[in-house]
C-alpha cells in the first residue's frame, strides 16, 4: 500500500506528521511527476508545443537594426 496521503487522510481529525515532513513529501511527489512529464515530453519530441514568445524569445531580424 502506498504511504501517500489520501484526501480523506489529510484532514483527518489531529495532526498525523509534522508539517515540514508532509511537505517534504508532496514536494518529493511533485518532483516526480514532474520528472514524468520531462522524460514524456522529451520522448515526444517536443511535438505541440509552441514555439517561445516574449521578450527573451524574439526572432532576429537580419536587417542589421536592433
């Protein structure tokens, strides 16, 4: 069985860990499913996503004004 909390878990009646270590774990579990995402999307390619816009991200115009 999984040691993760489960709704009903969580708001429980009473403090079950201390607060540093419950978030220690969801951290722990965020940073997983992020890793998920990262080795999904890397294995895609990439495809779909947009292409970056913004300030940082802008295409150079090769007339020599910037």
């Amino acid at each position: 069985m999984s040691e993760e909390l489960t709704p009903q878990q969580a708001g429980g009646p009473g403090p079950q860990k201390g607060l540093l270590q419950q978030m220690e774990e969801l951290m722990a579990a965020l940073n997983a499913d992020l890793s998920a995402l990262d080795a999904d999307l890397q294995s895609t390619g990439g495809a779909g996503r947009p292409a970056p816009t913004g300030p940082g991200h802008q295409a150079p115009r090769g007339d020599g004004v910037g």
